[in-house]
C-alpha cells in the first residue's frame, strides 16, 4: 500500500516534470538540440533558421565585408583565401564575415534584400539553378565583367555563360561540374563486376544484374527529388531542357529516353528511389555509406561529400566516365554550381568584386578550389599541374581508388553544357516536386508527365 | 496657445478619436496601405527596378494554373476537415472537463492545452521525423509492430494529409476547448437545474441548452478556424521541410503565394494569389456570419 502511494507521487512528480521539460523545449525551440536531429535526417533542415558565422579578421584599417553561403565548406575555402590576400596585400585588408544560412532560406533572404534595397551582404553565394531569378529585369547585382577580364583566358567560357546577362558577368564560377560515375568498388568485387569495362548503358544494366544477384546491394540511384542523372544522359543525347530562348523544352524524344532509362533500371530491378529524393541528402548519404547501392551519378563536386560525410567508404570509391548509349557520345556535363556575387548595395563594391575574382579564378585561388573543396576548378592551366593534382597529401588523392583529374583530363573536350536560363527555376521546381514522383512512385506514364510539366511551366512562365 | 490645446484636449467630441489615433494609424500603416498596394501590385508584372502595368493577365493565368487550383483544393479540405474536427470534440470535450463528475479536471485541461505552448516549427520538425519514409521511423516502427509494411508517409495524398490534420488536432484541441469552456462558465446555473424539475435527460441539456447557449463561441471559433484553416503555411512548411511536398500534396494558397513572390521572385502574380485568398476568406466568412445572424442588431 505504501508502495503504491511513493509510487503516485513519482508519477506525479515525473508528470510535473515533463510539463516543465516541454514547456521549456517549446521555448528554445531551434537553438540547441534540433541540430543533432537535423544532421540525421535533413541536410537543408530550416530548424537552424538562424545561421552560423565565421569572421576572418585582418590587420588595422581593414575594410568589412560581409557573405552570405549556403554550404558551410565554402565559407572555410573563402575564410583561407581571405587570409591569402590578407597577407599579400597590406594596403587592402579585409575583414571577412561569412554566414552559412540553409539552402532555401539563404536564397529567399537575398530576394527579399535585393527586391527591398536593404540588409544584402556585400558578397553572396547563389546556386546556379537560382541565379536566373537574380538576374531579372534589372539585375540587382554589380557588374564584375570588368573585374573578371585578366583572368577570362584561362577559363572554361560557358561556365561564366551561366552567371550572365546581356554580355554582362554577374557571378564567377567556382567549378566545372563535370559528372561522372562514381563506383563503389568493394560491392563491384564481390559481384564480380570490372568497373572499367563498363562503356554503355548495356554493360551496365548487366553489370548491375549481377550486383542484384550476388550481394544485397542496388547498381543505381533512381531520383525523385534531383535533375542530375536525368540532365547527364540528356547531355550525352545532345539536348537540352530548355530552349535557347529560355522556354521550357521537355516533352521530347530526347527526354523521354533519357527518364526510360532509368525506369528500365527500376523495372529491371538494378536501381531503386534513394532515401531523400537524391544522393545529395543526408538521408541519402546514410543509404551510400550502408552499401545501398553500387554506383552514384554525380558531378565531380560531390568528392566532397564522400570526404565529409561518408569518411568509413574512404579507399573503396572509384570515378569514372559515365557510361553511354553508343560511343563517341560525349560522356560528361558540366552540372550545379555556384555564381558568387556582388551586390548592387554594397558600400564596398570595388573592393568585394577585386577579392572575390582574386580568390576564385586565379590561379592560386583555384588551387585552395581543389585542396579545400575538391571541385574541378575552371582555371584549366591547374588541371595538367600535376604538383597539385597528384599531392599524395591531399585528401582526396588519398579517398578516392584513383585520381580525379586523370578522369577529368580524360574527358576534358566531352564535357557539355546544360542551359540555365529564366525557364530553369520554375521547371525544376516542377520536376523534382511532380513530375519525377509521378513516374517513379507512381508509375505515370512517361511522356503524359513530361506533356503536363511543360503546360504548366509554359503557363507559368507566359 | 495653452488655452486652446487644453480645450481641445478636454473636448468630449475630439477625445475618443486622439485615444484610438494610434490604433489607426498602425492599422493604416500596417494593414490598409499594404492591402491597397497587393491591390496595386496584382495588376503589375514586378521585376527588379522595372514595374510594368499588365492589366488582368495575373489573372487570367492563374485561372488556368493546375498548381494554384490544387492549393486552393488543398487549403479548403484542410479548413473543412479542421472545422469538422476542431469544433464538435473541443466542445465535447470541455463539456467533460466541465462536469461536475469529472476528475483531475485541471491536469486534462493542462494536458490538452500544452501542445499550443510548442513552437510549430519544433512540432513539424518532430512530426516529420516521426513520420519520415525510413524503416527506422517512429511510426514505420509501430505499425512494423503490427505487422503491416513500412509506408512512405509523406510521399501519398491521403497518409501526407492524415498526418497535417493530426499535426492540427494535436496542436489546437487545447486552444478552442479552453474558448468552449469559458463559454460554458457564462452559462447560467439555473437554466440546467430548471431543465431538471422538468426532467431533461442529459442529452436534451446538451443539444437544448448548451449548444445554444455556446452558439457565440462557436461562431467566433467557426470566423478564426475557417480563416486560420485557408491561411495554413508553417505547418505544411515543416512537415515536408520546404515548401515542396512531392506532387504538390502539402501546397497551400500562401505556400503558392510564397513560392511564386519569394522562391521565384514573382510578386505581382504571387499577389494576385494573396487578392484570391482575401476574397476567398471574405466570402466564406461573411455568408457564415450573415446565416449565424452576426449582423442582425440585438434585441
């Protein structure tokens, strides 16, 4: 009887507890813990709506400058460059602020700024399939081409095609993108699959039968919520998906083999819808890391993935051309990427866009590209250096089964272009919430879907 | 000078206006000045340093929008459904908690109502983790205990929507119970005792006295209910992370206002968007009204 009376009462206590626990979760709601919670499930979680900052402070009179990104590894690589110039040129110290914001949020702040005139930054990342929506009407960004002139020679051009309006460059690359196959390589060798063999979608729909036979493990990703694979093999049967007049485009013969491919995969059993809708979700990082699946399709920026996030695959990841329908296509597309910009508002423009060219097209900026982000930068003189490109010392020589730029060099002259032009965000946006879904979840009809996603992004745009 | 800023001051006819000047001005402000520029702005096509005048064609696109018309499908449903749930059980319940049988009255009300005190953002974020696609969910988790396949939550219509409308119930129950029971303490003693001298059972008192007593509550919770219901974004927002939910299942009207102004730098038609859902709102709760006799001047 006893018992059960201290019993209640710890019940009791426990229940007044939780009370106050909650109550008080509910008040710090976002600060601490929601962080952990994100890192397991959600790369662009907007729990943390907050931000976190890094400030690079430099020598005396130095000039702030502030940055916006959305990637915290960009603001390490912009944090050493700052350090660079800082010691390179005494009469222009910068102090350097950088804020890492979520994808989605980042970008809705700067449209926000821009269109109201107040509270941009000086500098600002921008992600390539964002940036046409920067750049309408009367862009709110400055001009760099000036700026960007002693350094055009020696960079692959249609990558500042993408940050540029009317013959103006708004945003400077960070990197070429070149896509390519990433194999792991210890599910290969257990099914008995030669990765280096593989040159056609043939050989890999049988090398990827035998993967499914032999060990528990899928040969492919099937996305619902990513362009990149579909865009790969759009590239290699030399279309686009979006017209030159920046027009929707996707209700081709083109697109249409390029999106049955993947379905033949998942028909076939070989492939299978990854956890997050793409490969570059932390959800579909848990799914790489636990041997899911065999091979990834991926631009060369996402070795930093591998590093970051998936260290336990370390020695076990090969790269290699994609492979296509017939040889002699071309095997690779340049696809993501980042224009860094410099805002119309900001006090310090002459100075911002003389760093910012500095640290991302020159020739020692574009090699902190390769050591710190690992992204094949668009300074092509780097790429045959081989001091830097070899350095048994850099991270990712050592991760990967062989190196980068022996592939990239490889297809060097086959790397093709996607458009990103004012169809590009609506369409995207369209694809990867509707269309993808429907085909793989659901299983609609192929062309039906791409016939209603180009109605309604027509419409949109119209 | 003095004199006639005292008179002024102390005129009974000027007071009442320089004690709610400040109202105004911030209702001005704040309100009115914005509703006529969204006005203004639907009819314009607004880019970065060039504001063009286009007439109706904000408009006329919208009509042949598929996207916009599933927000606006989605958001009715989820007012319907959150006005069939979130009036009659509140109700129900606070009738329970008003009882004089009923036990431990202050520890429901508590209970109930600590939801509200959450942040939505915090909620969503648990309630999409708890319903995430994975084996290892909290829920997939659950029914595996059942013996039934994990699903994919929110990836379908109807389990995505389920989920939205629990996300509701799980939040609100409390906050409209709490309106129902103060509107059953102003419900006078007698009015029941009477009922029993003549042998009223319990359900007459409810259906007899009660709900017609609560009827002021009840449109008062039907007005913020079907607007708050048309006007849903953060919770759609943080169930899916972002505002885009496979096949649009979770896009609401303000998620589309959001997407087109914000997302995609289009504000003169995510305007137009705003001007439907006013009006939408402004009907929708002016016909309630205008039956539940809101207007009629009082006796």
């Amino acid at each position: 009887m006893k018992k059960s009376k201290s019993g209640k009462k710890l019940l009791a206590s426990l229940l007044s507890f939780g009370i106050a626990a909650s109550l008080l979760g509910g008040c710090s709601s976002g600060s601490s813990g929601s962080k952990e919670d994100s890192s397991k499930s959600e790369a662009e979680s907007s729990s943390e709506a907050q931000g976190e900052s890094l400030t690079v402070k430099g020598g005396e009179g130095a000039t702030d400058l502030s940055m916006w990104v959305f990637v915290e590894i960009h603001g390490q690589f912009y944090a050493e460059m700052v350090k660079e110039w800082n010691a390179k040129n005494p009469d222009k110290q910068i102090n350097l602020t950088v804020t890492t914001y979520p994808y989605d949020d980042m970008h809705n702040k700067l449209t926000l700024a821009l269109q109201s005139g107040e509270g941009a930054p000086d500098l600002c990342d921008i992600e390539v399939g964002k940036f046409p929506n920067f750049l309408k009407g009367t862009p709110q960004l400055a001009d760099l081409t000036e700026y960007i002139k002693p350094y055009k020679d020696s960079i692959v051009p249609s990558r500042l095609a993408l940050y540029s309006k009317d013959g103006k460059n708004y945003g400077v690359p960070t990197h070429v993108g070149a896509t390519v196959m990433f194999y792991n390589t210890e599910i290969l060798d257990k099914a008995g699959v030669d990765y280096t063999k593989i040159k056609t979608w043939d050989d890999y729909l049988k090398a990827g039968k035998k993967v499914v036979e032999k060990t528990d493990a899928y040969m492919g990703t099937i996305d619902t919520g990513g362009l990149n694979n579909y865009l790969a093999v759009l590239a290699e049967l030399g279309s686009d998906y979006t017209t030159e007049d920046g027009k929707p485009n996707v209700d081709t013969p083109e697109m249409v083999k390029a999106i049955s491919l993947f379905k033949s995969f998942k028909d076939a059993g070989i492939s299978e819808i990854i956890a997050g809708g793409h490969s570059d979700t932390e959800e579909g990082f848990g799914e790489i890391v636990a041997g899911k699946f065999a091979s990834v399709i991926e631009p060369l920026w996402y070795m930093s993935r591998f590093t970051n996030y998936m260290p336990e695959l370390s020695g076990k990841i090969a790269i290699a051309p994609l492979p296509v329908f017939e040889e002699g296509q071309k095997r690779s597309v340049g696809l993501g990427g980042t224009g860094t910009v410099v805002t119309k508002t900001s006090k310090n423009l002459k100075l911002a866009a003389e760093w910012l060219t500095w640290a991302k097209l020159s020739e020692d900026g574009n090699i902190q590209i390769w050591k710190i982000l690992g992204f094949d930068p668009v300074n092509t003189a780097m790429w045959t250096n081989k001091e830097v490109t070899h350095d048994p010392e850099n991270k990712y020589v050592k991760y990967f089964k062989n190196n980068p730029f022996d592939v990239l060099n490889e297809i060097r002259d086959e790397i093709s272009l996607i458009k990103s032009n004012e169809a590009v965000p609506s369409l995207a946006n369209y694809l990867c919430t509707t269309t993808f879904n429907s085909i793989f979840e659901d299983g609609a009809d192929i062309e039906k879907a791409l016939k209603d996603a180009q109605e309604q992004v027509e419409l949109e745009l119209g | 000078m003095t004199k006639f800023f005292k008179k002024f001051i102390y005129n009974q006819k000027v007071a009442p206006y320089i004690f709610i000047f400040p109202f105004v001005l911030i209702f001005c402000i704040f309100f009115i000045y914005p509703m006529i520029y969204t006005v203004v702005m639907s009819f314009q096509k607004i880019l970065p340093g060039e504001n063009e005048f286009i007439g109706f064609s904000n408009y006329s696109k919208l009509f042949r929008d598929s996207v916009f018309f599933k927000a606006v499908a989605n958001s009715f449903v989820y007012m319907v459904l959150t006005l069939v749930l979130l009036i009659p059980f509140p109700m129900l319940f606070a009738c329970m908690i008003n009882s004089r049988t009923m036990a431990a009255k202050e520890f429901f009300k508590s209970v109930f109502f600590l939801p509200a005190l959450t942040s939505v953002v915090v909620a969503g974020t648990i309630f999409r983790l708890a319903f995430s696609e994975s084996d290892s969910s909290l829920m997939n988790q659950f029914i595996q205990m059942l013996g039934f396949t994990p699903i994919k939550w929110l990836k379908m219509r109807e389990t995505g929507f389920a989920v939205l409308l629990l996300l509701a119930c799980w939040r609100w129950t409390g906050v409209n119970m709490l309106y129902f029971l103060s509107g059953l303490k102003n419900i006078p003693e007698e009015l029941y005792e009477s009922a029993d001298i003549d042998g009223a059972n319990s359900w007459a008192k409810f259906t007899k006295i009660t709900v017609p007593m609560l009827k002021p509550t009840i449109i008062y919770v039907m007005t913020i209910s079907v607007y708050a219901g048309l006007a849903m974004f953060t919770e759609s927002y943080m169930l899916w992370g972002g505002n885009n939910s496979p096949q649009n299942i979770g896009i609401t009207i303000v998620g589309y206002l959001y997407r087109q102004g914000i997302e995609k730098n289009n504000m003169g038609y995510a305007s137009a968007v705003g001007i439907v859902l006013l009006v939408l709102a402004m009907v929708l709760n002016l016909t309630q009204l205008k039956i539940n006799g809101l207007f009629k001047k009082e006796d």
